[in-house]
C-alpha cells in the first residue's frame, strides 16, 4: 500500500495517540501574523531559497506558530505533529516517516539538502522532535501493525510505503519524470506542474507563486497553483 495525500495540513497527536484538534486547511487563514515574524526573523528570501516556496499563512510552519501562541495548552501535550501522508503510515505500522515532496510543503524543509530546517524551526520556537523522519518518495516504511491486522479481519502482512505529495503522484500516473513535459490536475486547486533536473533560483519564478519540491529520481516538481481553479470547474 503506497501513501499519498494533499498537502499542508497536519494533525497535532498527544502521547497516547489521541488527536488534539481539527486540522486547518491551506484555505484557513490562521498564521498570517505568524508567517510575517518568521519573515522578520530570517527574511522572506533566505526562506524561499532554502524551502522552495515564498512564504504564506498556508503552510505547515506559520500554523504550528499559531497553535503554539494561541492554544498554548494543546501545543504542550502534542508529542507528534502528522502530515495526511505519514499520519496514514505512522496509523497503519507506528513508523514515522514523511517523504521529501510533501515534507516541502511545511515550509519548513532544506529541499536542497533534503532534511527539516533547524534555522526555520528554531525561529518558530517549534520542537524538531515534533515531525516524522523524512525519506526518499517510494521508501519502504514498514508493516502493517497486529492490531491494524485484527481491525480489517485478515492474517497476512501488508507492506506500506511512503509514496509523495498528490500533485508529484499525479505526476508519475501522467508520465512526467522530465523536462517539456507539463500535466494540468483539477483537483479542489487547479495545479500545472513541471520537471527541473535542479532548483531554479530565479527570484521572480517564487514571486509569481510557483513552488519547488522534490520529486523522483533526483528531479524536482515545479507548481503552478491556481487555489480554487479546479472548485471553480467542478
């Protein structure tokens, strides 16, 4: 079983697993003013060249800020903080591991260097401890726990891996692993996606609102979003 979700969103888990509270969406408003301290602290261009996205309220990062300033009493009891992919994966085998495309959607993330952002997490005052270990899109994470087993009635093992953020697994379903090759996915956002063989660093590409992440085969995923194009469609 591979494991892919959207992005952006994530859950807060307490010591036994519990969830802590409703999860906020991209479209939630919530971590501007977070999002402008960071901005502050490190400058917006240094986060951009190092996480691959401008920096926006919609990211993983200005949210955690937000639940940290605003209910300081959640933030205390969360030991876990979950992304749709590796909350599926850390559910099914108790592994914690996201992949590198979706770890990019935190906004936290050396998408160069492929690993969390210490510089970014110690300005937002957040715990590395909190995220999952990020892996290479398509790692093997591990086997589906005893309990998963007895819950879905079966007795054989199933392999689980961490596979990438939706838009990189549309991607590979559509055939586009290298560059003169775009793909235009209508989900609720409306994104056209491409291939570069390395991080573009031309300033004005972020301006516009693209965004960087890692793909597969040591390529990277360069998105152009349109937040409510496919909504607007359907």
């Amino acid at each position: 079983v591979g494991v892919a979700s959207f992005g952006e969103t994530f859950a807060m888990l307490d010591d036994n697993d519990n969830i802590l509270s409703d999860s906020m969406l991209y479209t939630d408003p919530r971590g501007d003013e977070e999002c402008r301290e960071l901005c502050t602290l490190l400058g917006e261009e240094k986060m951009t060249s190092i996480t691959g996205v401008k920096p926006n309220k919609m990211y993983s990062i200005s949210k955690i800020m937000w639940h940290k300033i605003n209910t300081p009493e959640i933030y205390r009891r969360c030991t876990k903080i979950l992304l749709g992919e590796d909350f599926i994966v850390y559910t099914l085998t108790g592994i914690r591991t996201i992949d590198y495309s979706l770890a990019a959607r935190t906004g936290a993330f050396n998408i160069a260097e492929k690993k969390w952002c210490r510089e970014i997490f110690d300005a937002a005052g957040v715990s590395l401890a909190l995220m999952s270990e990020p892996v290479e899109s398509g790692t093997y994470a591990g086997l589906i726990t005893e309990d998963i087993k007895k819950l879905l009635g079966i007795s054989y093992d199933i392999k689980v891996i961490n596979c990438c953020h939706d838009q990189v697994a549309a991607m590979i379903g559509s055939g586009v692993f290298e560059k003169g090759i775009a793909m235009d996915g209508t989900g609720t956002v409306e994104c056209i996606p491409v291939i570069f063989d390395a991080i573009p660093n031309d300033p004005k590409l972020y301006d516009k609102g693209y965004s960087v992440v890692p793909s597969v085969n040591g390529k990277y995923a360069c998105y152009a979003l349109s937040f409510t194009g496919g909504a607007t469609l359907k």
